[in-house]
C-alpha cells in the first residue's frame, strides 16, 4: 500500500523533518516489483536512513527496504556461505553470525543500518571493509523491475565506494548480499585503533570473535554519538587520498599532521584532522554543529534542517580546503 505525504522524520538518524509525497514498505522482491509497477517517479530506495541528509520534501516514492532473511546457502572447507536480505539491520546480522561463531564482520559491529545498502558505500571500520567478506548481491532494476546478480568485481568496490554511487546510482535496490565467512581459524584484525587496548582492559588475552566485537562496540559506543540520542550519519566527510607533496607541504606549518600509507604511494589524512586543525570540533552554528568528541560527525542538536546541516559541512569544505588546499568530499548522500 502506498501512503502519500508521510514524515520521514522516524526513518533518518539525523532526524530531519522531510515528508515523502508517496512511501511503502517492501517485505518481498514481488512487493518491490509491485511498489515499482505504481510508475510513481522518482524512487529513493531507503534503509536505515543513516547515511542520508534529506535536504527537502522528496517528491516521488520512497520504498522502505524491509526483505528480511538470513540463511546458511553453503559450506565448503573452513567457509560458510551467508545469504541475508536486504531490509535486515546490519548490526542484527553481525550478532546473529558472532553467535554462531563464524568470523568475519566482528570489526564491522554496531555500523548501522541494513544490509542492502552496506554495498553501496562499502561499509568499513576497524581495519575491514565488507568487500572483504562480499561474493555477489541481488538487486531489482527499478526502471525494469527485473532481479540481476552482481558479482564482485561487479560492484567496483572501493573506500566507501562501489558502482552504486556512480553508473549505477539510484537504479537498483539491492534485495539481498551473500557473504562468505568462516568457520574456524579466524583472521582476526586486532591492530586498528584500540581494539588491543580494549581487549587487555577487558582481561581477555586469547580472544575470540564474539570479545573482539564486545571491544568494537565498546569502542563505538564511547566515541560515536547514538543517534537516538544526537542525531548524526557518523562520519559526514571521507578521509582524503593525496599525493605525498601536498602532505610534506602541510607538514612544513603542521609537523604533527597524521597520515596513513597507500599501496599506491599516495597518502590517506584523516578528515578528523584536518577540521580539528581548522577550530570546528565541538563548535556549534544554530541547531546543528561539529560534535565534540569526533569533527569527522555533524550532528543535529535538534530541530535543524538539512539544509543548515548542509551549509554547515560546505562551511568546513572550504575551511579546510582554504587551510589546507584539500577539498572534502561528503560521504553522506545528499539528497
Ligand atoms: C553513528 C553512525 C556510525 C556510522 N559508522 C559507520 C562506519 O563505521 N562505517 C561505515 O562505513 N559507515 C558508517 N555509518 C554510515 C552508515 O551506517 C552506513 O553507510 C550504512 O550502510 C547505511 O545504511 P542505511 O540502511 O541506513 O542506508 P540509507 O541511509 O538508508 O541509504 C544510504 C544510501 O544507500 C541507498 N540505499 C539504501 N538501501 C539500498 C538498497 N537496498 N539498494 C540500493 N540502494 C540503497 C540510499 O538510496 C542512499 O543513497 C555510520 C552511521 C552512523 C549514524
């Protein structure tokens, strides 16, 4: 059933007050097919709505993404092969895997939203990134409504980046991932950020899967503001990729600037930095602000609009590319 004029208000983390003209939520590939039969133009395929600033009424049709769905498609060796739906919480995922004990995405707990859109951005943190782990999705056509199978090297997958924000942005909705895991012999990814630390003030020395993602989700928790709580989309900007010339340069006025190796002899300065550097952590302009724990998430102090909250990130795009003659880019879709 398609509502019209619906408050999108419950469905974003920043909890922006935009309305829908026209909105359903979709249970099945066959209730999705149908929702796109309506013709109704524009469609915004919507998760979570924790990586999205709506900055105006959407005129079109949203469709909540809520395939559910988690199912053991095969095990092969120490592999096990994970098929979950689209609509499924990403964080429900993770937890139902840890519990069974297969490894992988401990690293990527408590990330909100769902599963369906964690390709499009290629979920990361702590030193993984879904590509790790992906083997191929589902997606409907939504100008087509036929199901399609994008493998890997389909996706284009790169930092926070797949073909789903660029060729093939805003045409498919992905229906469901499938994952492979594994059974035993871990790899574990202990050495990014405080995830040794955490565990040894935990206690634990030999840990499993299920401690290192209690010790992400410590982490987490004590760094990120919850978004019931402060509305935020996380990290608002990517860490910018540079040649090494404009870090020596930034390091003649700043010699403590941090930075990160690439394969390619390129550099990664963290975002964070970078705005820190220019006075914005913990500053606040009207009802939304930079939070004063992490410069990287703006946040929404309640009642902002998104385009204050848009206004205020290109504020700080042109602080730092002024300061530091490098241009952010927003990781949170701007609609
Ligand atoms: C507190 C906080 C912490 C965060 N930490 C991290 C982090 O550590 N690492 C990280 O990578 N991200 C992080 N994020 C960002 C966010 O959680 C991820 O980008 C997440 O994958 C977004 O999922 P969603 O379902 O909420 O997507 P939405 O916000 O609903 O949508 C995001 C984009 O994907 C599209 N989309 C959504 N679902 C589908 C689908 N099924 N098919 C096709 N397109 C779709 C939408 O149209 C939109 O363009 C964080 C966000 C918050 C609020």
């Amino acid at each position: 059933m398609i509502q019209q004029n619906t408050p999108l208000l419950p469905y974003n983390t920043f909890g922006l007050a935009a309305r829908a003209a026209h909105f359903t939520e979709v249970f099945s590939v066959r209730e999705l097919q149908s929702a796109l039969q309506s013709g109704i133009q524009p469609v915004l395929i919507l998760g979570g709505g924790s990586n999205m600033l709506l900055t105006q009424d959407v005129s079109g049709l949203v469709i909540k993404n809520a395939i559910g769905g988690m199912e053991l498609v095969r095990t092969a060796g120490n592999t096990v092969l994970v098929k979950v739906g689209g609509g499924v919480v990403w964080h429900d995922f993770v937890c139902w895997v840890v519990d069974k004990g297969y490894g992988g995405i401990e690293n990527l707990s408590l990330i909100p939203g769902t599963v369906g859109a964690a390709p499009v951005q290629n979920i990361g943190a702590y030193g993984v990134e879904l590509k790790d782990v992906f083997v191929e999705l589902e997606a409907v056509e939504l100008a087509g409504r036929q199901l399609h199978v994008f493998n890997h090297a389909d996706c284009r997958f790169g930092y926070r980046d797949s073909i789903f924000k660029h060729e093939n942005k805003g045409k498919y909705c992905i229906t469901s991932v499938t994952f492979a895991l594994t059974r035993q012999d871990h790899q574990l990814h202990l050495s990014y950020g405080d995830i040794q630390k955490t565990l040894e003030s935990n206690g634990v020395t030999q840990p499993a899967i299920a401690d290192v993602s209690k010790a992400v989700i410590q982490i987490r928790s004590s760094k990120l503001p919850d978004p019931a709580v402060i509305g935020n989309c996380g990290s608002f900007f990517k860490n910018p990729e540079t040649d090494r010339a404009v870090l020596e340069k930034i390091r003649l006025s700043h010699p403590q600037v941090v930075s990160y190796n690439l394969p390619d002899g390129r550099v990664k300065i963290p975002a964070g930095w970078l705005i820190e550097q220019c006075g914005w952590k913990g500053k606040r302009v009207g009802n939304t602000g930079c939070y004063e724990k992490q410069a990287l998430v703006l946040v929404n102090y309640g009642g902002a609009t998104g385009s204050e909250v848009k206004n205020l990130a290109y504020a700080i795009i042109d602080s730092v590319e002024r300061t530091f003659g490098i241009r952010l880019e927003p990781e949170v879709n701007i609609f």
